[in-house]
C-alpha cells in the first residue's frame, strides 16, 4: 500500500512539463513607449516515452512603459493528463482547467545590429490539484476482502524563463524570432491517501501497521536550456498570427494571435 502515494509522486516529479509555464515567447524585440499587445494561443506538448500529454492555453496583456522596456502578464488554463506507466496498478492523474499565472518584461537593448535583440525574462505560477481512487482485491484468512485507496495530489509550481530575444522583420508582413536562454523549475509536491477495506480483520492489520493512512511530501529543482523560434504573420494592419517551436527539455509548439495598439 505504501507504495501508491510514492509511486504517484515519483512520475509527477519526473515529469518536465512544468517548465512551459514561461512559454510562449510570442514577440519580437522591439519595443515602443506607450504601446499596448493583447495576445491569446496555446501551447502543447507530449513527453518522449508517452507518459504525459500537456495543454495550456490563456492570454497576455503587454504594455511599454518607456521606448525600450515592457512589462507583461498573463492568466490562462493547464490541462496535464499522466499516465502512470511504472506502475500498472496505480490509477492515472488528471490535472484539469487548473489556473496559472505569468508576469515579466522585455528590454530592448541598444545595439547597432542588423536585428533586433533584447532581454527577456518571465515567471510562472500554479498550484495544480486532483483526487485518486483505487481498489484491490486481497486474499485474507477470513476470505476475499477489497481495499480501497482514496486521496489527493497537490503541487505547487514555479518556473523563471530568462534570456536573449532576437528578432528581425523580413518584410512588412513577416517577422520572425527566436530565444536562447535558461528556464529554472521547483515543483513541490504533497500526496495523502485514506485505505479502507470492507473486512473487519483487514482494516484492523492496516491501523496496527500504520497503513491505514499514508502521506509524503517531494520537492524538486531542474535547470534547462530553453531555446525557440517563431513567426509572427501580419494579418491586418493591427493583427498579427503567430507559431512557434521551443524546446525545454522536451518540444513544445505553440500558436495563436496578438492584436496591438
């Protein structure tokens, strides 16, 4: 029994994904006093051996203080599916329509090269939530009896996307860009779980050995390169579409649109 709660833990630590909380980068950089950007797209993402499939999808409100500076934030929505393929008898987690929020800026250094290029750097939040249940079937000297395992998993995540943007305006309608940098994750983790069984004898070997309720704690901190490029494609004279492909530890592509003024 022991095990449910480490193992679910286990593949929710090892899982990247978190790190996307500071994509997309959406932008190029250039920025002008007094200009304001709403933008709205989604990001997904599938990890290597099939574990975890990621969708997170919301909007950015951007606006340029001064020529040369922009502050940022944005809200949107996580949807993480996990399929806990270590252990075949553990149940799945699903972390649905579950809140975050991003903020940051971009500063448009002063170089005289044929591109533009700035420093950008974002932070990430959210607190993710969902339940399990599970039931197991025991042979006991009584006879057949069923256990049943019901519990939660909450983590709270904080990711900080940091590095260079570039970007260059091939023509008046299409600009690309790209980033190079490091994102810096810290997930932690906390998993309680109730076990009951319908036997008198067995739930009373679950109290006696101190399994009847089961609780862990994880924490983890990764570093990665993170690196994109993008396209933004002017659609209307203040509407622009975007697409773009990062990668932080694991592909990400991510598209939508931007209206500025």
């Amino acid at each position: 029994m022991k095990a449910l709660v480490t193992s679910l833990l286990l593949v929710v630590m090892a899982t990247p994904a978190w790190a996307v909380l500071g994509l997309p980068y959406a932008q190029e950089a250039v920025v002008h006093e007094g200009q304001m950007r709403i933008s709205g797209g989604l990001t997904v993402g599938e990890l290597s051996d099939g574990e975890a499939d990621f969708l997170m999808f919301g909007g950015r409100f951007g606006y340029g203080v001064i020529e040369g500076l922009e502050f940022f934030g944005g809200l949107g929505l996580i949807n993480v599916d996990l399929d806990v393929d270590d252990d075949p008898d553990a149940p799945d987690l699903d972390f649905d329509n579950e809140p975050y929020l991003q903020i940051g800026g971009l500063y448009e250094l002063p170089l005289d090269l044929p591109f533009d290029v700035g420093l950008r750097g974002a932070i990430g939040y959210a607190r993710l939530e969902d339940s399990f249940r599970d039931s197991e079937a025991v042979n006991t000297p009584g006879g057949p009896a069923t256990i049943n395992i019901s519990g939660d998993i909450e983590l709270d995540l904080l990711s900080i996307n940091a590095g260079l943007l570039a970007s260059k305006a091939l023509n008046p309608v299409v600009s690309v860009y790209g980033f190079i940098g490091v994102s810096h994750t810290r997930v932690e983790m906390d998993g309680s779980a109730r076990v009951t069984s319908d036997n008198r004898y067995v739930m009373q070997w679950l109290e006696a050995e101190g399994e009847s309720r089961q609780s862990e704690s994880e924490s983890e901190t990764n570093t990665d390169l993170a690196v994109a490029g993008g396209l933004l494609v002017n659609m209307a004279e203040r509407f622009s579409l975007y697409a773009e492909v990062g990668h932080i530890d694991e592909v990400w592509a991510s598209a939508g649109g931007r209206f500025s003024f």
